[in-house]
C-alpha cells in the first residue's frame, strides 16, 4: 500500500471474496495511514428481493461494520451483474441505513445478463454517487455497461451526467479499432444471457472459464458446464463469488465435467479423488470462510481429514523479507539493481515474476516494441515493419549500436523439418538472420505416448494442460500417496498422484510439456 501511494495511487478499492471485515482491516488500517482514500467493497451476490441469507438485513449490516472500519466509500461490487433492477432501491436504503448519508456509494457491476445498463439508471435515480461503465466499443456482454448509451438515455432526466454522448463516440471510433487488434482474444461470446441469474459467474470469471472449457475439450459442453457451476455453489452454501472464491467454484465445476461426475458424487462415501489445490485451500480456509461456514459434509470429503484454519490466514503467514527478495532476485537473473516494485511484484506473484524474468534472460526485450499487427499475426513472405523508439541501452546490448530504430523483413520459410522444425530468414538491417523455430501442433493433437488404462503401472495424465511441475526422477521410490506431477489448465492445478508402490522406471514429460487427457507420464516398476 505504501508503495502503490508512493506510486501515484490515491484511491484503494479493498474487498475480501466473503465480505469477512476482519481480513480487510489491515489494508483499510493501512491505506488510511497514507492518507488515502479506502474504498470498501460490499460484493454483492444472490438477489436481494428473494435470498434467505444475503438479505437487506445482511447488507445494512456489512455497510455498517465497513463504515465503523474506516471506509472512505463504500462501493457495490457486483461482478457478476445479479442486481436487478427492482433491487437497486432497497440495496441503497440498506446500505444507506448502515453508514448514513455522509459516505458516497459506488456501483460496479457487469453486463452479463444485458439487463445492467437499467440497472445503473435505477441506481442513479435512486441516489447512487458513482456509476462505473466503460466505453460503447468496450462495453456489454461480460464488461460493463456502456457509457455512450447511459448518457444519451440520461439525456433530460434528472441527474443526467450532462455528457453528450456524441462526444464520446472519437473514443468509441478509437478503441473499437484497438479491439480489432485483439480479436484472436475475443472469447466467441456473441450475446448477452440472463441465464447468469442461476449460475451467477462473474464477468471475468465468465470470459476465461469459457476459454478454459475448450482448452480442455469441454466446449461443446458449456451449457453443462454453466449447470454444475451452480450445482458447486450450491454444495458450498451458496458463497460470495467473487476472486478468488469463484476461481474455486469454477475449478472444481470443471474437474467433476471431465470426471463424468456431479457434484452430489463429492459427497459420495466411495469417492476416492485428489481435488484441485485450490479446492482443498478453499475448504481448509485459506481464503477465509463464508460467515456461515462450509457445509460440515462437503468440507470432510474434500480435506480427507485435513485440519481447517483455526485463524486468519495470514497470521501464520512468515513476515516477508525484502532484503534477502531483492539478493536471491539479484542473484539468479543477474540483476544490477531490483526496484521495490519488482521486489513486491515477486513477493505477491513469485512464480509470475520468476517466469517473466527467466523469459527476459533468455528473449529479446525489442520485440515488445514490435507493431502491435505484427507481433500478432506475424509477417507475410516479403512483409517489413520498422521498430522505433528503441531505448539505447537496449539497443546497445542487443544490437551492438546504440539506434533507437530497427527494420525487420521475413525474407523466406524454410520447408517442415523433423521434430516439426523450420528455418525461418530474416533481414535485420541488412543483415541476414536464420532462426530455428518449432511449429505449433494443431489444436488438440498430441505425439507423445498414451498410457494403457489396462496397465496399473502407467501414470496418465487427469487432464489436457501444461506439465507445471515433476517431483520425481527415474529411480525415485514411491507408494499411493506419492505426488508424481502437477498438471494445470488455465491455472487450475490438479497433482498426480502414484497409481501403485514401486520404482520410477520411466519419465516420458518435463515441465512445460502440453498433455492431453490419458497421456502418458511415467511408468512405474512394483
């Protein structure tokens, strides 16, 4: 927080994925020692008009316990766009009740359902400080509701923004062009659905869980897919969703898809499965809990007699040590000097940071300076594009010449070679450069072995996704409760477990290999 301060950063939006004040003190305590400002979220879910448990009694509550915390603003987080219209005046009277009249309230919500652009009119007739919408060429479907047509509907309407709305279309124009940039990250998402009413995914979560699905062939099974997500959340006691929480709901939602299994069958006496971590973290309390707790029966099958938290999780945390971050930073990538923010950006994302630095190690830097359609879609045979702005350290340390500009031509593609290899020429400022480089495999396909269902001694894979980590060697001895692996789709990590008792006779990935569901990853002698 000190550091964001010192950054240039003045207002905090803080929440905590089961509105849990108690883990927000810290920050809010923190934020307002800076003197900042301490935006403290209400996360809204369910529906206020109907829910037996996040009612108007709920809410005035939350807002109060915020206020008497330190909270600045309070704002209505409702990532996954479930406030209705109807709903919009009693949740401000609940809310107003709680912290009074003094506080501003900020609504954010998502336009999953296509119903959030009435909703935000609704908020604002009824006394709402802050709206967030974002503009029209950026907006509706899982972002938030356009800006461009709130202002021409509010056009003449008491509390009208007072923005023309054709104004605001050079920015439309503007970044409707940058979204074409883009287009291979379009999720395939063409309308909006009030369907997110019962399964209540978040937008974002919505956007990559859609992404997720297809990587692990579940795309053709997404309206099952969007079932047992709410089936999860009903298993769970019906939690906030929100990050991280919904990360979790979403991960096992998927893991029971690719099982063939629902989510009653987690409960089932004779279910012997290894959850995915966050999962388990989730019922363990690492995330906190939900103010009414997890389901007794749910959170015995899934810990497998793992302890929950007894505490806040963060009071067991080791207090971090910023000196010895910046050394070991210094000293495995050859780092002169490690900024503070480097140093936090590592102590929060260690594994992000380790991996971004290990890919600057070893790629060049000038490609981020590359033309965005190039660095996209690449060059035609023949095709040039010119690097400018090169900083001069950079370009002394990577070219020899410390020119801040750089021209590039793909002269030709050599022909498909073995191990899917090909040479690639290019021109570098009139010097010529051949560069070996592997060719994708299509989508879906796989050249590596498969393991025998019939055969107790292969080790498949549980999943399609990436190979995150190998615990084991050849040679290594193992038994049932043995973890071989850590597979993981779109950060959804699941581990591997030993099949039988023996030694490790054959290892047929490393890290970073892509599997597919039944590939083979070792094998192992009893």
């Amino acid at each position: 927080v000190e550091l964001a301060a010192k950054n240039g950063l003045d207002i905090f939006r803080i929440f905590h994925c089961f509105n849990d004040v108690e883990q927000m003190r810290g920050c809010i305590d923190a934020v307002r020692k800076v003197g900042k400002v301490a935006e403290c979220c209400v996360c809204y879910t369910s529906d206020v008009l109907k829910s037996k448990i996040y009612d108007v009694d709920y809410y005035k509550a939350l807002a109060k316990e915020l206020k008497d915390a330190g909270a600045h603003i309070i704002c209505i987080k409702d990532m996954a766009g479930l406030c209705k219209p109807a709903a919009a005046k009693p949740l401000l009277r609940a809310i107003r009740d709680g912290v009074g009249e003094e506080l501003p309230i900020h609504f954010h919500t998502h336009c999953t359902s296509s119903a959030s652009l009435a909703v935000a009119m609704e908020m604002t007739r009824y006394g709402c400080d802050i709206v967030d919408f974002a503009v029209a060429a950026m907006a509706d479907l899982t972002s938030q509701p356009s800006l461009n047509a709130f202002c021409a509907a509010m056009d003449g309407v008491p509390r009208s923004p007072q923005i023309d709305y054709m104004a605001l279309e050079p920015l439309d124009i503007y970044w409707m062009k940058v979204r074409e940039m883009y287009a291979p990250f379009e999720t395939g998402m063409l309308a909006g659905s009030a369907r997110v009413y019962d399964h209540e995914i978040p937008g974002g979560q919505y956007a990559n869980l859609f992404v997720q699905s297809k990587s692990m062939g579940l795309g053709d099974r997404w309206a099952e897919v969007l079932d047992t997500y709410r089936d999860v959340n009903h298993l769970f006691g019906d939690i906030v969703k929100v990050t991280p929480s919904s990360k979790c709901v979403g991960d096992l939602a998927l893991f029971l898809i690719n099982k063939n299994l629902t989510a009653e069958d987690v409960t089932a006496e004779d279910q012997r499965l290894d959850y995915p971590d966050s999962v388990v973290g989730l019922m363990e309390g690492r995330l906190g809990f939900p103010h009414r707790g997890f389901p007794e029966d749910v959170a015995k099958a899934i810990l497998k007699g793992k302890p929950q938290l007894t505490e806040r999780p963060s009071l067991s945390l080791q207090p971090a040590d910023f000196a010895e971050t910046k050394k070991a930073l210094a000293e495995k990538h050859s780092l002169s000097e490690v900024s503070d923010e480097l140093c936090n950006a590592s102590l929060l994302y260690p594994k992000v940071i380790d991996e971004y630095l290990s890919f600057c190690d070893t790629k060049t830097a000038i490609a981020a300076h590359v033309p965005t359609p190039v660095f996209w879609y690449s060059f035609a045979v023949g095709q040039s594009a010119t690097i400018t702005n090169v900083p001069a350290d950079l370009a002394l340390s990577e070219l020899g010449k410390p020119q801040a500009e750089v021209t590039l031509t793909l002269k030709r593609v050599g022909p498909l070679k073995a191990g899917r290899m090909r040479t690639v020429v290019f021109d570098v400022d009139g010097a010529e450069q051949h560069v070996e480089v592997k060719q994708p495999a299509a989508e879906g396909e796989f050249d590596g072995p498969v393991a025998d269902p019939s055969n107790p001694n292969h080790v498949a894979s549980p999943m399609p996704g990436v190979v995150e980590k190998v615990k084991v060697t050849v040679g290594d001895a193992v038994d049932p409760a043995s973890e071989l692996f850590v597979v993981s789709a779109m950060k959804m990590e699941v581990k591997v477990k030993a099949p039988v008792s023996g030694g490790v006779t054959q290892l047929l990935v490393q890290e970073g290999d892509k599997v597919i569901e039944g590939a083979l990853m070792a094998v192992i002698t009893p």
